[in-house]
C-alpha cells in the first residue's frame, strides 16, 4: 500500500534530515511529506536539498506560522490528491519512534484509524516534566469523558488513517487548529462509526529544539469538546 508520513514543521533544522530518513527507512512504499510553516532556521532548504536526492520526499512550504491542524489538513488533501492509501501523522522531534511506523501499518489492515497511544498500557512517557504529564494524563480523560470516545490517548499525534477516512470528512469544516485537532480527528473518525485501534508506544520527549506546547494550545482543548459535542447533537458532524 502506497503510505505517506506527515511531518509538520517549524524551525527543525536539527530534527529534519534525520526524522525523514529514519521515516524512509522503513518501507520503501513510504514516501514523506513535510509541511514547513516558514521556519527562519532554514527547515525547508535542508528538505528542498534531500529531495534533489530523492523522489520519496515531498515539500510544502506555507507562508508563515499557521498552525498544526492546518498543516496536516494540507498534507492530507495532497495524500488525497497524489493517491497515497494510507496518510501517517508524526512529529517531527523523535518523540514518535519511526520504528513503529511497520507496527503500526500492520494494525492498519484489520483497522480504519490507528493511533500510538501513550496511556493504553500505563503512562508510556519519557523525560517529560511532571507538570505536563499531568495535563497531557488528565486532558485524555477529560476529552474522553465529554466527547464519550472509549480512546485512551486521543490527544496523540502519531497515527495513521486510511484514505477513506479522510475522503468522508469536510476538512473544510475542521474546528481546531492545535492540539485539539487530534481530538476532533479522531471524534470524526468515531462518529463516522470506522474502525479505530489503539496500539501502545513509548514516547519520549524531543532530543533537541523546544515545544510549541502553549497556554493557548491548552484552553484550545478545553473548548473544543464541547464544541464537539454541540455539534453532534445538532447533527451538524455526521
């Protein structure tokens, strides 16, 4: 199956070449996207000098810092575009092992959305200060809670959806743009009554660079759950 790896970024240079060449690796069926958000550290350059060496890496250069959940919904309108079968979310920072990709391409065959989720088993998090791994924890139950998805993780930002998932979402429509992106993903997905399958990972914290983890990414959150469900009950997400 033809397979794209997402990988939105904003100043990664120290992250770039190495996240898409461990991507690479996996599979030869896997080609990678990154969708760069005008990083002044010269992030798109480095990925414009790896493509002149291969065709399995693709590039979106937007104008400015627009956010993570339009970034992705740029990468899977071009998954959709170019026919790729299965579109892949990850970061770019190794807090998401590319290792995983074949596990998780191999649960994609009895599956429609399978997320690597950090709380199926546990807390499966490293080097994370205490304070955001409370607020990650409690955000997953929280969003569980309102929204009344049976996912573990459903703020995670390392899945794969199948093709037709995404061809039955207005990406048009999306609410949220930051973290909560991942929750209203997968909320569409579970509305729609596909298949989801969580499978557990380790996530370890960046190796280098800082977080985009903000205040206003976090009240984001919050409200869009609600948001969510608003907007099921009135039959406007279906």
């Amino acid at each position: 199956m033809k397979t794209l790896v997402i990988i939105p970024t904003y100043n990664e240079a120290e992250n770039v070449s190495a996240i898409i060449d461990a991507a690479l690796k996996q599979k030869k069926s896997i080609d990678v996207l990154i969708v760069d958000d005008n990083s002044p550290d010269g992030t798109s350059k480095l990925v414009r000098d790896k493509q002149k060496k291969n065709k399995r890496i693709h590039l979106i250069e937007r104008e400015g810092k627009m956010g993570l959940g339009s970034a992705y919904v740029a990468g899977f309108k071009y998954a959709l575009e170019n026919g790729y079968d299965y579109i892949f979310e990850m970061d770019a920072d190794f807090s998401h092992d590319p290792d995983d990709i074949p596990r998780i391409l191999d649960e994609m065959e009895n599956a429609d959305l399978v997320i690597g989720s950090r709380y199926l088993k546990g807390i499966n998090v490293v080097n994370w200060p205490l304070r955001r791994l409370i607020l990650s924890f409690f955000a997953a139950h929280y969003a569980k809670i309102i929204t009344g998805m049976r996912i573990n993780d459903p703020t995670a930002g390392f899945k794969c959806f199948r093709r037709e998932v995404l061809e039955s979402i207005d990406l048009d429509d999306i609410l949220s743009d930051g973290y909560s992106f991942q929750i209203e993903m997968n909320f569409r997905t579970w509305v729609k009554k596909f298949r989801i399958k969580e499978l557990s990972i380790v996530f370890t914290d960046r190796r280098v660079g800082q977080s985009k983890m903000s205040k206003k990414i976090v009240r984001e959150a919050i409200i869009v759950v609600w948001k969510l469900k608003y907007y099921q009950l009135k039959k406007r997400i279906k």
